[in-house]
C-alpha cells in the first residue's frame, strides 16, 4: 500500500512540475470558445442560480474557463484554459482574449475533478491588471465568492468590497467559490493562432465562434438608458392595457434550447428505460431552429411538476440532473411563448405566368 502511495505522489509531483507553469488546453481555441458559450449561457439560464443581473450588467469584464481540472493527492493544484472579455470606454464588449488559469492548495485532497469557473470583475483596476501580465486573484485584487439568483442582494459588504466576484459550477451546480491564490495569465501564443495577429493588434480573421460568445454577452447585458445631463425627465406614459411581454432574442432561446437538450441528456443517463419518455423533452427541441408546440411543453412541464410534488420520487428531485432541465425547461417555455411565431402557412401557388422574352 505504501509503494502505491509513493508512486501517487511521484505522479502528482510530474504533474504540477509540467502543468501548473503553463496548461495545456485539452482541446483548440474554437473549442475552449465554444465551451465559454455554453458555461455563460447555462449558468444565466436557470433562475435562481444565475449571477444578479445588475452585477453583469456593471461588469467591467468576465472571464469564463470551462473544465478547470484539480488534482491532487497531498497538494492540490488547480489548471485551466479559457476566454476573458473586457468592456471599452463606451460600454462594448471586446473581442474574446484567452487566458490560463493556474493555482495550488494545500490540504489532504484526493481525485480529479472538472469545474466551470466564471470571475466577474468589479473594477477597471482588475480588468488592467489581468491585462498588464500575471494576475493573482486575491494578491493583486481582492475577490470573493459571488451571490447567485435573480433576487440576490448586489449590495453586500462583501460585494462592495471585492473587485472580483467568483462562481463555480461542479455537477450541474453553480456556487459561490474561492479562488484566492490563482494566477491568471493571457495566452498570447492562443491569440495569435486563432486570430492571425499577436494580441493587442486587430485581428486578421474573426472566427464565428468569437462573434457569437461576444454577441451573447451582448443580449445579456443591455446597456441602460443614459440620459443626457439638462435633459428633462421623461413623461411617464400611463398604460391602457397590459403590457406586452419583453420578447427573448433568438440567439438567447437557441442558447438556452441547447442548454436545455445537454441537461435533458444528462437526465436521461440516469433513468431507467421505462422513465425516459415520461421524462423526456419535446424531440423538435433537439433541432436548431424548429420550435414545439405549447402543448407539448405543456405536457412536458406537467411531468415534471407531477414528479417533484411527491416525496415518493425524492431521490430523483433532489437530482441536480432533474432540477436543472425542470427549471430550464420552464425557463424556455415562458421565453418562447413572448417570441412572435412565424405564420404556418402552406407553400405559395405557382406562378402560370409566362416569362417575356
């Protein structure tokens, strides 16, 4: 048994002697990109566990590292790959920039473990700082975990303090994390692959995947009216019917569509054959695009709710499995049904007239 141990410890040792200067990334750029989409989308997806949307809002930037590994036996270290986007003077997103994360921790820690990570920065000063060189969360700017939910207070001491606010999310879970001590460095080497151009320069080529985490950021975090100094105030205009319903951007629906079919799969796994379809999501959620009935959702929904309402099915509600696809499922009803359907129409009649010469 000790022999096992030792060799443990040799393994771990090579691990963080090679890996913790510089983390490989598992998979490309486009991927990393990619799986930055997903963590964002998903996390503001389900109500209740999302960052408040008045602290995304004033961010002065966000990064997001998908599938950061920890693995340790007796020291524990922490690596990771992933994109940071930055607000200008006038309140726009940059480009997606990549970054590594890199940290260590000490205490009697065993396994490998995947967790998403997002840091929302607070100030300018750690946004400069990140961009300046290495940049130590805690050392070089005060950090804490985040609040999560809709309703979270945005004003605690410890969020008027900090100038980065940390989430983690470790099975399906999204949580407030520690992460003082981790240094986070630009991937210039990264940069210059994906988009043709050392960093700091424009970019030679601007790859779909960066245009759309970028615009995703974007629909998230709408800018707020700014009214001009000496202005006068705004009439307030006296409704004379009920409002119409804000409508959800198609970019914000195919999100939350992919999200919700990814966690559906994840349910899916852990059910018995005779479960999946009383479980099961409409199957025109599994195309781009192509939105299903309400009355499928319906269904769907009325499932759901059925199972979760009975202490006889407990082991599988406290699930985050279940949870998570129950609430975006809800989530996405109500987006779509404030998005405007296109009219079912059959094809036009063909045309008898005769083409002049």
């Amino acid at each position: 048994m000790r022999r096992y141990l030792i060799l443990a410890l040799i393994f771990c040792s090579c691990g963080l002697t090679t890996g913790v200067s510089r983390p490989l990334m598992a998979n490309g750029p486009a991927e990393t990109m990619v799986a930055a989409e997903q963590v964002i989308s998903e996390l503001m997806a389900i109500p209740g566990k999302q960052i408040p949307q008045k602290l995304l809002q004033d961010a002065q930037g966000i990064a997001i590292i998908p599938n950061v590994i920890k693995i340790g036996f007796i020291a524990g270290a922490r690596r990771g790959h992933g994109v940071v986007l930055v607000r200008d003077h006038d309140g726009e997103w940059s480009l997606p920039q990549f970054l590594t994360l890199t940290g260590g921790s000490v205490g009697w820690q065993a396994g490998i473990q995947g967790t998403d990570v997002v840091l929302v920065f607070t100030t300018r000063k750690g946004v400069d700082g990140l961009l300046q060189g290495k940049f130590t969360v805690g050392v070089d700017a005060s950090a804490s975990a985040g609040p999560v939910g809709r309703e979270a207070a945005a004003g605690t001491d410890a969020t008027l303090r900090s100038e980065i606010l940390s989430y983690s999310r470790s099975r399906g879970l999204f949580v407030g994390v520690s992460l003082d001590g981790s240094a986070l460095e630009i991937d210039h080497d990264a940069h210059a692959f994906y988009y043709g151009t050392p960093s700091g320069t424009l970019p030679k080529r601007v790859p779909n995947e960066a245009n759309d985490l970028r615009q995703l950021m974007t629909d998230l975090t709408p800018p707020p009216i700014v009214v001009a100094p000496g202005a006068p105030p705004a009439t307030p205009v006296v409704p004379t019917e009920e409002p119409a319903p804000a409508t959800v951007s198609p970019r914000l629906i195919e999100s939350l569509r992919r999200s919700l079919v990814r966690n559906s799969d994840q349910l899916q796994a852990i059910l018995s054959p005779e479960w999946r379809p009383y479980l099961a999501i409409p199957k025109e959620l599994r195309e781009s695009g192509v939105y299903p009935s309400q009355d499928s959702l319906s269904t769907a929904i009325a499932h759901f709710t059925k199972i979760s309402s009975s202490p006889e099915y407990r082991r599988l509600t406290v699930r985050p499995e279940f949870q998570n696809t129950f609430e975006q499922l809800r989530e996405y009803a109500q987006a779509v049904s404030t998005t405007q359907p296109l009219l079912e129409l059959p094809p036009p009649p063909v045309s008898t007239r005769k083409s002049i010469d």
